[in-house]
C-alpha cells in the first residue's frame, strides 16, 4: 500500500471523528482545495482541509496536525499556514508560520473572511465560537495597514490588539505610522486607540532618519471607510505671524443619523485668539436638504504686552434650506449673516469676502399652478457691504400668469371663432424695500398690477401678428431721511403693441406707449435777489409722457464652397447670415415749452431751464426724438469634414459675430448721429477659447476748452471719419497636457476676466493637485480704454491674468498665479507655488511676495482620505485691509 492510500484511509476514519459533520482531504502532492462530501452526521457546516506533506492524527489526544501549505476552510473562514494543528474536543485550530520562533516569518499564518485577512506568527482559532487570538499580526483594510504582538479575535469580528500599529503607508519602512498600547478594530468602519503616539519616519536625500514622536493623545478614533462616522476631530497643529503656535479644528463630528450630523470645531492659539463654531446638517431625500452654522472668533494679532497689540472680534451665521414640497413648489433659503471687526486677509471666515467685500443673503419660495402656465413668488434679500455699515433688504412677492386663450378646449370651451384667438396675461408685484447708507435710512413701497389682453391672427401660412392691449397700474412711496418729507405717487401705463411676421421673412413689431403719472409733491425754483432758491411743494400734480416705436428686422444668406481650406483646415463651406434691424422711435419733447413739465428760472445772469419733478417718486421726463437706428449683426458659420473614422457626418462651427449700431435723431437740434456701437465674439480658434471685444465710435468732434461734443464731423478737422470714445478687449484660454494615465485634460474656458484672480484667495488644503498632470495653462486678458473726456489722457486698463503648472517629475509641480497690470507694469497679487508628492505625504508651499496681501503659506499633511485631516501648517499674517 502506498503512502498516498495510507492518507485517504486514515482521512476516511477521521472523518467520523470531526464535529459539525465535517470532512477532510490530504494529499502528499498538490494542495486540495474541494471540500469533501459531509458524514452522515453533518448538521450545519462543511469543514475541509488539505495538506502538501503530510496528516498525522493524535487518536488519544483527538488532535490532528498538518503540514506543509496546510489548509482549513470552513464556511467563508480560510486558514492557512505552514502547519495547522486541530483539537477537535475544542474545535480549535492552532496556526503556525515558518520561522516563527525567530521572529522571522517567512511563510506567515492567514486567516481570511468576508471582512478581511490577516497575516500573523500564530494564529489560534476557535470555530465554535468565531473568536481566537494572534501574534506578530499584519493587515489592512481600507487601505489602512495594522498589525500588533498581541491580537484577540472577538466573537462579531472586533480584533483587539496590544501593543499594535497602524499606518496607511505602504513603503516596507513606513514614513509615519501611530504606535497604541489598546486598539480596537471594527472592520470596515473605525479604529479605536487609547492612547497613541503618531510617529514620522522622514527621508532626506534618500536618507531615513530615526522615528520621532509628533502627536500624542489619550484617545482618537480614526475611520477605516470615507463615509460619515462619529468620532473625536483630529486637532491640526500650525503657526502664523499674529497668533504665533495654535491648533485648529478641535471639536468632535457627531454622524446623528443617516439624514443628519452635527460638527462642533475650534481653534486655540497660544497668545489667547479662538474661535468657536458649529455645523448641524440634515437630508431627507427627494425632500429637502439644509444646513445651520454659526462662528464666533475672538482674534488677537501678537501679544497682549506689544505695542502693536490688536483684538478683533467676528462672527458668521449661515442657514440653507431647500425643499421640494410638491412637483409645483419649492423653497429655497441662503442667508448669511457677518459682523464684528473684520479683517480682510486670507485668514477670514470667507475668503470669498476679500473679492465680493459683502455678505448676501437670499430666501424664496415659488409655486406653479395651471400646469406651469403661471407662477406666485416670495423673496427676500439681504445685502451688507463689509467696508462699511452699509445694508439693504429687500421683501417682494409677484404673481404672472402666462399666456392663456379662455376660449379654447379645456377653457369655457371652444366657440370655434374669432374668440378663439383671443388671450390673456396677467400679473402683479409688491416690494419694500429698506436702504442704508453712511447713516441715512429710505424706504421704498411699490405695487402694481398689470393686464395684457391679446388678439392672435394668422392670415396666411407666413403672414401672423398677435395685437395686444395691456394696462399697468403701479403705486409708489418712498421715505428718504436725506429729503425729510415722505414722498409717493402713481402711474399708468397703456402699451399698445403689434409683433408680426410677414411673408415667412419678415419681422416687423411696432408699438403705442402712453403714460400717466400722479405725483405728491414738486418743486420751485426762484431768485431772491442773491441766490436760485428751491421750494419743496406738496400737493397732487400730473403729467402724461408718450412715444411711439416700431422696428423691422430679417435674415439674408450666403455661402460659398472653400476647396481649398478644406485641405488645409478641413473647412468645406462659409455661410455668412445678415440680420439687419430698423428701428423707429419718435416722441415729443416734453422738456420744451409746449409742456409744463419744465420751468425756468432767472439766475442772476440768465435764465436755467429745471424738472419740476426731480425730486419726485416719478421724475423722468424724456426730451424730444425721432430717431431711425440700424443694427447690423454678422453670423459666420463654417462647415468642417469630420475626422476619418468618424460616422456623424460635417458638423457646423459657429466662427465669430460681429455686430454694428447707430442711429439718427431728426429732432436732435445738433448731433443728430448717436455713437456707433461695434462689437465681436469668437470662440472658434479651439473649444477652450473665448475671445469677444468692443468700442464706441464718435462721428462728431469735441470743444477743445470744455470737451463737450458740438455739432462738427471729426472728418472736418482731419481726425479720421470715427473719434474713439472707449473700448474693451476680453481674451481667455485653458490649456491642459494629457496626464500620465494617458487621459486628455478637460479644461473648462473662463468666463470673467477675474476667474483665475478669485483662485487666488483660496489657500485650501493642497488635496486636490494632481500629480499627473505634465501641464497647466490658464491665461485671461482685459483691455479697457476710455477716453469720454477728450482732454485727458485715455485711462486705459490692462490686466493679465495667468495661471500656469508644470510638473519637473512625477513628485514635483511648480506652479505661478498672477496678475500683471501692463499700464502701471506691476503685479497683482503674485503667487508662487511649489507642491511635492512625499508618497504618502503632500507638502504644498504659496508666497505672495509683494501687494496687499503679501504673505506665505506652508503645509504638510497625510493624503489618505481616512486621515487627511492630520497635517501641519503655517504661515505669515496678510496685510490687508482692517475695518
């Protein structure tokens, strides 16, 4: 009999030895990893083992041992060594790995389950029970690798670990790791420690240097996952200029429920300064969503005992709620609350205030009715100027119905007539609003409501107008301590409008437009013999205003084949679309002397011509016109080959705009021809570019002595055929390289010439660098030159904003973020950076060498999610701008 049949027939009589009918295998060559048919007796699990070298069974001591990639599984519980021994009076198993007497490990012990695995010296197991204990233990999950001397599996999976550590380093020789004598370990949600010590391990010039202690404390609690989870805030340790050494974000986050938390935080300084806040959250799915935080700082800039000692004194309150409450209403509430001393540096509550220099908040809730055709709002708005005390609010609330025919089907039923086409629009507002300023209070009221009755006509298939008649009656009263007395008044208003389309081509729209105004009070003016004196009167005065307008606008093509693009640039064909728009006002002059609205008064050595109405609630008085204005406006559009490969087909690419303005008044008495408007757009060049300029042209020359315009062509003088008056130039660009994992940058193009210039007041936490990426440019210029006044020097603006990384390897990125003002060849705000990957480190350093906020920032921290919380920072104190 060979040595093999010797094993299978002792594995066959042990088999009705095991508990829990469990079977086994063994094998003298290869590893088994079946498990094996169940006894007769079996009532619950299958336990299988297998071995490479040998079985030897204890029949006295009913014990079993195996060696050699020994092997036992038992439900979803794997363990695995070089030797395993079994007591099966227990159902306890005994792990071994090679070398573990020396403490040399060469082949550990495994154990494995659906929560994780581990490696050990020894492990000991009991089945039973689902408990046991290890030594020399080391594991991870969630990326966090832990390990200890002494390990005690408890029966719901928690390990406990003496003398255990942790790190998320995966480096043989961690550079950080925290040492505990008590850890509890709750697979894939937290570790425990009481206390620990977090030790550094840090490489110079590829140098290690010995372990030094940095961070300890009596207990922490540290997540094993990235979701919400209770626990003790990891305090950060930094420096700054004013406050010297503190820590920050000291507190506890408290995971209330799955729909709400609450975040207690503060910080402490070693001169005194701290701040205290809190950040309570709640969610409802699909319901609604908010937040409630509030911060109170007391900020002491240097020593009580300094000379330049200062202590400020801040504090923010912020609500956020939004909540659908039905498909047809919702609420939505920002409101944001600041005040105390504020100090205006990089170091504020928002550093969004050092750009905006104002707290806003807004609250609204809308709702829509009649299948969304009209629609009731609430609002309200608050606005404080942080330079001053400035502030104003705003409470309104507005009801608009669309457009409704009443007499179609779903109506009062459908007459199938002229009734038909007829419709309705309806709406209404009411507004308060409250206005201080350098300590004058107003108060604004307003109210009205409007109609609008609509006649819809189609006369042929290209030919339709829609003729409306609308009403609007809106009331006012204003209170102003800068006037003393409250003043208020009324206005109606009768629009009578036309907008057609004629022969499928043509849009024509014209309109009547009358209005009626009811005044409280007005003015007059009169000479005492030395000096214009104005009376304040009271009483109910009228006036009425008018005009007329109407304006006719179409569509003329072009195109044309480019063959010969098409081989250089893949552009096939042009088509150039002309929207040419004529317009006509006319009113009469209502400042003349036709109307009464105007009077004059002697003022010594003339007469002056003054509104009566100016200080009004209702005091536009318009002069006389009858005005013709053109518009050009130019699209070009091109259409380009698609790539080979590709099945869509030409696609069509929207090149530039280019539009053209003016218009000619025949009332005007002298300078009849307004300014003429140019303006361009193009975001053709590539998608991440946008590009759009402007200028106003003056056809009329200026008065040497005074600058005013008077009636002479700038031809006439030979100063060209157009005067500029002012202009402006916008260009911005992203640019990105294709990172490292082979994936194209998406960069998105600026907007605003001030869209890198706001990057700059967010130092942030140096989380999100991307280490990948080989390059990064962001580039926006803003030209602004304006020459109104023709006897100065044009006052030009010339700001250039850049933002730009480069990576000199794959740990390295240097970056700048400046802005250069060209006119007075300085920099704006400059910023240098320097980031560094440190495996399992990052360390990000800013400097704004010179300006207003001149300063430096320094930090360090971990980059796993779980503890990106503990790092180091510091910094110089901005020097800014102090309420």
């Amino acid at each position: 009999m060979t040595v093999g049949r010797h094993v299978m027939l002792l594995a066959a009589v042990l088999a009705m030895h095991l508990p829990y009918g469990a079977a086994a295998a063994a094998e003298t060559d290869v590893v088994s990893g079946s498990n094996l048919p169940s006894s007769a007796g079996a009532r619950e699990s299958i336990t299988a083992f297998s071995a490479r070298d040998s079985l030897i069974y204890h029949f006295g001591a009913k014990s079993m041992e195996l060696r050699g990639k020994a092997r036992i599984e038992r439900d979803s519980t794997t363990v695995s060594a070089p030797k395993i021994t079994v007591d099966f009076g227990s159902s306890t198993i005994h792990a071994y790995g090679s070398g573990a007497e020396a403490q040399g490990t060469a082949e550990p012990a495994v154990f494995s389950n659906r929560e994780g695995s581990f490696n050990a010296d020894r492990i000991t197991y009991a089945f039973s029970s689902g408990s046991g204990e290890t030594t020399n233990l080391t594991s991870s999950s969630s990326g966090v690798i832990f390990g200890g001397q002494q390990v005690s599996r408890l029966e719901n999976g928690e390990l406990v670990i003496r003398d255990g550590t942790f790190t998320t380093c995966d480096d043989p020789e961690p550079h950080y790791w925290i040492s505990s004598d008590y850890m509890k370990i709750i697979p894939g949600s937290r570790i425990i420690a009481k206390p620990f010590i977090m030790y550094i391990r840090p490489e110079i010039f590829s140098k290690r240097l010995p372990a030094i202690p940095i961070l300890p404390l009596p207990f922490m609690v540290f997540p094993l996952h990235e979701g919400r989870s209770s626990g003790v805030l990891i305090p950060r340790f930094g420096h700054d200029g004013d406050r010297g050494y503190s820590f920050s974000d000291l507190g506890y986050y408290w995971a209330i429920s799955d729909y709400t938390d609450l975040r207690i935080e503060g910080d402490i300084a070693f001169n005194g300064s701290w701040r205290l806040a809190e950040r309570f959250r709640y969610n409802s799915r699909y319901n609604f969503t908010g937040m409630l935080e509030g911060e109170y700082e007391r900020y002491f800039r240097g020593d009580s005992g300094d000379p330049d000692f200062e202590e400020f004194n801040s504090w923010s309150f912020r609500f956020e709620h939004h909540q659908d409450f039905d498909p047809s209403s919702s609420l939505d509430a920002r409101l944001r609350f600041q005040g105390g001393d504020r100090s205006y540096d990089l170091d504020a509550i928002d550093s969004g205030t050092v750009v905006n220099e104002q707290a806003e908040s807004y609250a609204s809730y809308a709702r829509t009715f009649d299948d969304e055709n009209s629609i009731a709002l609430i609002s309200y708005q608050r606005t404080d100027d942080l330079r001053s005390s400035d502030e104003s609010q705003l409470a309104a609330a507005a009801f608009y119905q669309n457009r409704f025919y009443p007499f179609r089907s779903g109506r009062l039923g459908s007459l199938d007539d002229w009734r038909d086409r007829l419709s309705i629009t309806s709406g209404g507002s009411l507004r308060a609003l409250y206005a201080s300023s350098a300590g004058s209070d107003s108060w604004d009221y307003l109210a009205d409501a409007a109609m609008e009755a609509g006649y819809f006509k189609e006369y042929s298939p290209g030919s339709k107008a829609l003729f409306t008649q609308g009403i609007t009656l809106q009331g006012r009263f204003l209170e102003d301590e800068a006037y003393g007395d409250d003043r208020y008044g009324l206005r109606l208003q009768l629009p009578f409008r036309v907008q057609s389309t004629l022969f499928s081509h043509f849009n024509v729209n014209a309109g009547i437009y009358f209005n009626h105004y009811l005044v409280g009070n007005d003015i007059l003016r009169y000479y005492d013999g030395s000096n214009v004196v104005t009376d304040e009167r009271t009483g109910t005065e009228g006036f009425s205003t008018w005009h007329i307008g109407a304006d006719l606008s179409t569509r003329l093509y072009a195109s044309m084949n480019t063959p010969f693009l098409e081989r250089l640039a893949g552009l096939k064909a042009l088509r150039h679309t002309l929207i040419p728009t004529l317009s006509w006002t006319w009113n009469p002059d209502f400042r003349g002397t036709s109307f009464d609205y105007y009077s004059t008064v002697f003022n010594g050595s003339g007469y002056d011509r003054y509104n009566r109405f100016e200080h009004s609630v209702y005091a536009d008085i318009p002069e006389g016109q009858n005005t013709v204005g053109l518009t050009l406006k130019n699209l070009f559009h091109g259409r380009l080959s698609s790539p080979e490969g590709f099945a869509g087909g030409d696609r069509t690419l929207h090149l530039f705009t280019l539009s053209a303005s003016t218009a000619y008044n025949f009332s005007a008495g002298e300078c009849p021809w307004t300014p003429l408007l140019v303006t361009a757009s193009s975001s053709a060049l590539f998608p991440n570019f946008l590009m759009s300029a402007g200028a106003l042209y003056d056809f009329y020359d200026y008065d040497p002595l005074t600058g005013d315009r008077v009636d002479r062509f700038a031809a006439e003088d030979g100063g060209g055929l157009l005067r500029f008056v002012k202009g402006y130039f916008n260009m911005s660009m992203n640019l990105e390289g294709r990172n490292r994992n082979g994936l194209p940058g998406r960069p998105e193009a600026m907007r605003a010439e001030q869209a890198i210039f706001r990057e700059r007041f967010d130092a942030g936490d140096f989380s999100d660098i991307d280490f990948a990426l080989p390059w990064r440019l962001r580039m926006s210029l803003y030209l602004l030159s304006d020459r109104t006044d023709p006897l100065k020097e044009a006052e030009t603006t010339t700001l250039l904003n850049m933002s730009a990384k480069v990576a000199l390897s794959k740990n390295w990125q240097v970056g700048i973020n400046t802005g250069y003002d060209i006119q007075r060849n300085e920099f704006v705000f400059p910023m240098l950076q320097l980031y560094r990957d440190l495996h399992c480190w990052q360390m990000g350093f800013q400097w704004v060498p010179s300006g207003e906020f001149n300063s430096y920032y320094f930090q360090i921290g971990l980059k796993a999610p779980q503890l990106e919380d503990i790092r180091f920072s510091t910094g110089g104190r901005t020097r800014g701008y102090t309420d």
